[in-house]
C-alpha cells in the first residue's frame, strides 16, 4: 500500500526523475553546442515550429533553437536588457520580443543560457512554418553571420487539410534545397535508413506525449497541461525528437504521470500539488516567460488547473493523430511541418479550441494574448466571442509579452484572472442552485 | 488649374474616399451578372480575375475617413490599423457589393484575417493566396501553378463560364499596359516632380484600386498629358526623397501633404505597390497561366513581404536612390507593421553603408496630428540641401 501523498512539499526540494533528466538532457545539449567548434561539430539554427530535428540528427548535426534561448533568458530574466539592445541597433519596439531578444543577446556576445558562448551556425535552416516573423528573424541573423542560409517555404493551412500539392510543395524543397545544403554544411550524404529510425524512435515518444497530455481528461488532471505542458514539450519540440534520450525521457514522464493518476493526485507545481481542483480551464496562446512561475501561482492559487492548450501544440499536433511515419520519412516531415498548430487556420483553431473544452470537461477557458505574436494573437477576440457562443462555457482574456517584462503587468494580470475564476463561481452556483 | 486636370483629380479622389465603392456598383449594374472581387495588399493575379469578366477591387482599409465602432473590437491594440478599419467596412455593410474576397500572404495579420472573414461571412467566397516564398521553378514554380490552377478554377465556377486562355492573354496585355503607365507616371515624377504633385499622384494611382484597369490606364495617361501643361508649377528648393514602408496600411493623405511641404518631393515610393508589383512586362505568348508564374518568380518587386534570396536587403532601395537621383529615404512604416518594421534595420544598414542619408517615422491610417512630422521631415529636408551644398 502506498503512504499517504505529501501535496504540501513544494517542488523546489521535491523533483521527478523525469524533471532531472531533462535537466541533464538540456544541459548536456548546451555543453555539446559550446564546445562544437573544438569537436568539429557542425550547428544548424531552426525554429521550433515545423523543424527538422530527425533530419537534422541524420547529418549529425546539432539544432540550435533561438526562441527557446529567447525564452530561457525571458525565464532569467535576462531579456530585458537583451531587448534594449537590439532597440539600441534601431528595432523596433513594435515587433516581436523573441527576435528582438535574440538579436541583443548576439550582440551581447550570444552567451547562452547556461553561460556558455553559443557557437554561431555552420546553417541558418529557415522553416518558415506559421509565422511570418520566422522570415524576418533569419534575414535578420543571416546579415550577422557568414553562413548559407536554407529557406523551407511551408504553406499555410487556410482551408484547413493538408492538400497533397503542399506536400510535394515541401518534399521538393527538401530535396533541392535543405538536403543538398545539410549535405554540403556537414560533409556526410543523406542517409534515408538513418532518417526513417530516428523516426521511428519520434514515433514511439510521441505516443507517449500524447498519453501524458491526454490524462488530463481525468478528474482531478494529474498534469498541468499548460504551465507543466511546456516542460513536458520541452524535448520533443526542440533538439530530441527521434532520439534514444527523447524515448527514456518520454517513457519516464508517462511512468509517472500514470503514478500520479493512480494516486489521485494533481499536478506538480513550483508551489507543491494544489489542495484541490477548483476549475478546470483550456488556455490558448503561449505563455509569459518572464514571470513564468509567478503566472503560474496564480492559477495554482486558485485551484485552476489547465487541462489543454494550444501552445502545446506550436511544434505538432500529436493528439489529432499524427505521428511521423518512418515509410514515407520526406512525407511525413512535410506532414509534420504543415501540421503545427499556428500553421493552421483560424477556423480550425477555434474548432480545436472547441473539442478541447468538451473533451477535457472543462469549466472555462482563458486566452493569454501575446503582444509580440501576430501568428496567435490576430483573431483571438473573435475566437473568445465564437467558442463562448458555440460551447456555453465563458472565456476570460488577459494580455501579456513573451519575453518583454515591460508588457507583463503582474497585478493586472491577477485581477483579470481571479474576475474570471469568480464569474466561474457564480456561473457553477448559479447552475446548482 | 485648368478644369480639365481639376477634373480628373477630382474624380479620382471621389473614387478614393468613397469608402461604400458606389463605382464598383455602378459598374455591376451597368451589366448583369458581373462580378467584383476584393484583395488586400500587396499582390494577387488580378489578370485572372479580369479574364473571368470580374472587376479586381483593391481594399486597403478606411483611413482616416470611417469611424472605427466594432472593428476596434475585434483587435488588441498592438495590431496595426488596417485589419479594424476593413472589418469595419465589412461589418457595416460596404464591402457587400464584392463577390469574393482575396487575402495575399503578406504578414500574419492579413493572413489571420482571412480566416476571421471564413468565420464572420461563412457564404462568400473568401481565399487565402499563398504565394511562394522559394522562387526555384521546379520547387515554388510547381506549387505557385498549381495554386492559379485553383484560382482559375474558383474564378470558372463563381462566374460559370470558362476562362480561355486567350482571354487572359488579353487581360495580361491590359495589365501590362496598365503597370507601364504607371511607371511612366513614376518616371515622369522622378523627372520633374513640382509637375506632379503628391497629392495628385496619390489619388490618381489608388483610384486603380477600384477602376477597371482599362479605365484606369486612361486616368493615368490623362493625367500625365495635362498635369506638365501646368503653368504655375515650378521647381522649388526641396530635397528628393525616396519613402519607404507604405506598401500595406496606407498613410493618410495628410501625411503625404505634410512631407511635400515640409521640403521634400517624393520621387520614388512603394505606396499602393501590388499596381506595379511585377517590374516587367508579363509574356503574351505560350501558356498564359506560366506566364504569370514566370513573372512571379523572376519579376516581383523586392519589398519586405517577400524572400530574398541572395540576401541582398537594401539594394532595390539604393537602386532606387540612384536611379531617381535621391538625396535621402524616409521610412514611413505603419506601426505595428512587422514587415516594415523588420525589415528597415536591415536597409538602414545598407543606405548607411552608401552613405545615404536617412530618417524614421511611424504613422497609423488615421493618423491626425502631423506637426511632429513635418518638423521631423523638415529637419531632415534642410539637412540634406546644408549636406547637398557641401
């Protein structure tokens, strides 16, 4: 029999084996990327949404990733000296803080986040995948560095299906474009066998992403699939899909995600496991970086457990069924690529947004509209008016930045949050009453 | 004066200002069955939709000219102007006459407000145009056919009858016409710029918005021939200026006014850039549909909007500079115009690299107050002539 669950112990002394593994993952990333010029190792720089890790990894090369180390400085409070910088060098203060942030860091010197020097790319690999932005920030560091530069055009999702002319679209610029030019930065040919058992191994972990997200259906949630989510993304989105790493780490999570369940216990918070779970909410848009955790207390103060999200899915929408196919490996990249979440049409978003609400039961949904992102936030207003009139269920709305702290109102942000959790109240009282 | 030329500028900027396009009805109804489609900025194949018997209508907001009651409420306020104000159009009834409404892949807001036009007018045909962004024949050739294809396709069955192949060479040979015309307008400004003012030029391009581009042609042409026959028009010490960043969200006139009389004549712009957006004649001959894609790929302007490449940021715009014999470049970007906005370091970097002299502002369409702005561009005008005499 299992002792009584401690919810009271805050996670700063209490840490998952997959939590530290993914720290170890992380860093260990970090140390290989500061010492790839000594070793000889070749880095490519791409972004999250529709990358190319398994292609990547075929090559033996190694991602570097600007918007997660945008973040990680957002989380470290670094960013905002970052911003001004690059505002220093004439950027504007109306356009996305991601870039902006990336672009001061480099001129700071591009020490990463874990203090070590980045090593600048042998590839700027260009996945211009549901964000226009993409385009600009890598025209932007293609001025800055020296290197060959490989643009992947992904259309976008505007009627909602893959259409098969996009992926050949994909398929054909991989072929004349990415693959020549991976080829070229990193000495080695294409090798598909190599690709498709990378893929294979993506495929294993995705299921259990999917598993880990998908037990949120639960009531109570044993995750959080927002604030927990990112972290829970973390691998998969960024340098360690199609790894043997990727698939322990996954596994790890599953294991104890089920452990959780099996307990009836909650999420793990920075705070501990909350006391119960008052509301249960969707959230759509990405989260504030720079005061991450203090965003997240407030959710945890409430009892308000985020059971989907749509920031989960930026880089693949695994829940939807997609899995990358180790048959087709140039398809299924193409697949992958037109399938990110921001790729895809504001009616399908909102239809989305609307099977989560039913299928995590949840009492609410809160859209974090992001100053910075065009890509997310353009539409959302009409997507609170639609899915409040379509499912019932009331919508709250708070605005914030990604990683400009000047753009993140703590007290404000507070007060729109617990407004709405009371209208909730009100709402489920009025229900019962 | 003369009354011919106020005429023509009169007629033009009714056709600009008149926000419930009563021309585009007028010219509905003078045939039935006819058909308008809308398109935001910058480029659509308006030839395809020409040869469909269709009038292409450009949209590019309200202005300065339409209060803004529930567009304001459908953006946060870090969204540039133009998305509001059309909705605003929209939702109150004055795009109605359009059959159809095109949305370009120009940044993420136009290209979300396509699908906020699938979901607020669920009966109208609506398309989101993705143009390529790789310019290899075989990679983004392929695709950007095949995307025409569809157009054509959608165009056959909105209108029901077919689009022959050489109708639309005819209506390729229209829009060249038109696009030379206009060139030979910018051309001619660049040569004498007090003969054309500004405030002219402005309303007589954007009335190709809404004309028949036949129509339009004429204008222009019209245009030309009176507008040097001007007495009273004579040089004047002001500096040339290249304007940068007005390829979407359109500036109030005022804005335009303010920069001419704070001392400087504009001799190059990308105001209204989807009128010229092919720099070259597209080819009459052979498969007209490959022809348009042709000339996508190997003529379409250099503007922030699209891929570059080469990398070479900046060079169409010293080009420019050169060609029009500019003193300096203004970048009037609208706020919160991510194109715009990223992509002027990259060309300040240049210009400064030239040594071109350079300046900044940000304007949104409604845009009321412009004393800051002639000073500032007033300030750069004198410095340029003090830099010119040295």
């Amino acid at each position: 029999m299992n002792a009584a669950p401690d919810r009271r112990v805050p996670e700063d002394i209490r840490k998952e084996h997959s939590m530290l593994l993914q720290k170890e993952m992380i860093a260990s990333h970090y140390t290989a990327l500061a010492h790839a010029p000594q070793q000889n190792r070749k880095v490519v720089y791409t972004f999250v949404p529709g990358n190319l890790t398994e292609l990547l990894r075929s090559f033996d090369l190694l991602p570097v990733l600007p918007e997660i180390n945008a973040l990680q400085s957002g989380m470290r409070k670094l960013s905002g000296d970052y911003i001004a910088e690059a505002e220093k060098y004439g950027h504007s203060e109306d356009v996305c803080t991601y870039v902006k942030c990336d672009i001061g860091m480099l001129k700071k010197g591009n020490i990463g986040p874990t203090g070590e020097r980045l090593p600048s790319p042998d590839l700027l690999l260009l996945s211009y995948t549901g964000c226009f932005t993409f385009m600009k920030w890598f025209e932007l560091l293609r001025q800055e560095y020296d290197c060959p530069v490989a643009m992947l055009h992904v259309p976008y999702q505007a009627e909602g299906r893959i259409l098969p002319h996009h992926v050949e679209y994909i398929v054909e610029q991989l072929r004349s474009e990415v693959i020549p030019k991976l080829e070229q930065v990193s000495g080695r040919r294409y090798d598909e066998d190599r690709l498709r058992e990378s893929l294979r191994l993506s495929a294993q972990a995705e299921d259990d992403l999917v598993w880990v997200l998908e037990s949120a259906k639960n009531i109570p949630s044993p995750i959080d699939a927002y604030f927990g989510g990112v972290y829970y993304i973390g691998p998969m989105f960024t340098a360690f899909r199609g790894t043997a790493e990727g698939v322990a780490y996954y596994q790890a999570l599953r294991n104890e995600v089920e452990d959780r369940l099996r307990q009836g216990l909650g999420p793990l918070t920075p705070e501990g496991v909350p006391e119960k779970e008052r509301y249960r909410l969707v959230v759509e848009g990405p989260p504030n970086w720079t005061s991450f955790r203090e965003f997240w207390k407030m959710f945890y103060d409430e009892g308000a457990v985020v059971v989907a999200s749509s920031y989960t899915k930026v880089g693949g929408l695994y829940d939807l069924g997609f899995r990358h196919d180790p048959t087709h490996p140039l398809e299924t990249l193409a697949e992958y690529c037109l399938g990110c979440y921001t790729n895809l049409g504001l009616p399908t978003r909102l239809e989305l947004l609307r099977q989560y609400i039913y299928d995590y039961r949840a009492d609410g949904f809160m859209i974090n509209s992001i100053k910075s992102c065009n890509s997310f936030s353009v539409g959302q207003l009409l997507m609170l008016r639609q899915l409040e009139q379509s499912t019932g269920v009331p919508g709250g709305f708070i605005e914030s930045d990604l990683v400009d702290p000047r753009y993140f109102s703590a007290a404000n942000v507070k007060n729109r949050i617990e407004s709405y959790l009371q209208m909730l109240e009100q709402k489920r009282a009025g229900a019962t009453a | 004066m003369s009354p011919e030329l106020a005429a023509i500028v009169e007629r033009a900027q009714l056709l600009t200002e008149d926000l419930s396009l009563t021309s585009v009805r007028t010219w509905k109804q003078a045939v039935a069955g006819r058909k308008a489609i809308g398109h935001m900025p910058i480029y659509v194949p308006r030839e395809l939709i020409h040869a469909a018997g269709m009038l292409p209508v450009g949209i590019v907001g309200a202005g300065d000219r339409l209060e803004i009651i529930r567009g304001d409420a459908y953006f946060q306020s870090y969204i540039c102007h133009i998305p509001r104000s059309t909705i605003e159009l929209a939702l109150t009834q004055r795009l109605d006459v359009l059959d159809g409404m095109l949305f370009p892949s120009i940044c993420d807001v136009i290209r979300n407000l396509s699908g906020m036009w699938n979901i607020l007018f669920p009966d109208r045909y609506v398309r989101y145009v993705d143009l390529p962004q790789n310019f290899d024949p075989q990679a983004g050739g392929t695709y950007w056919r095949h995307e025409l294809d569809t157009l054509r396709n959608d165009f056959v069955r909105l209108t029901n009858r077919p689009i022959e192949d050489d109708a639309l060479r005819r209506s390729i040979a229209v829009y060249n016409e038109n696009r030379f015309t206009i060139c030979e307008l910018y051309r001619a400004r660049s040569l004498r710029p007090w003969f054309f003012p500004v405030s002219e030029v402005y309303p007589i391009l954007r009335a190709g918005n809404v004309l028949p581009p036949e129509n339009h042609t004429a204008l222009v042409r019209e245009y030309l021939r009176l507008a040097p026959l001007e007495p009273d028009r004579r040089d004047r010490d002001q500096s040339r200026v290249v304007l940068v960043g007005m390829f979407c969200e359109q500036p109030p006139v005022g804005v335009l006014l303010t920069l001419e009389r704070a001392g400087c004549w504009v001799v190059d712009d990308d105001l209204l850039l989807g009128l010229r957006w092919i720099t070259g004649d597209v080819s009459c001959d052979g498969d007209p549909v490959q022809a348009l894609v042709d000339a996508f790929l190997t003529q379409s302007a250099e503007t922030a909007a699209r891929y570059l490449p080469d990398g070479e940021h900046g060079r169409a715009l010293v080009e420019s500079v050169r060609r029009n014999r500019a003193e300096g470049v203004i970048f009037c970007a609208p706020s919160f115009c991510d194109p715009a906005l990223l992509e002027q370091p990259m060309l300040i970097a240049r210009l400064d690299r030239e040594g071109i002299p350079h300046t900044q502002f940000k304007y949104s369409e409604d845009t009321g107050q412009f004393a800051v702005i002639r000073e500032q561009a007033g300030t750069f005008s004198d410095s340029i002539r003090l830099w010119s005499e040295a």
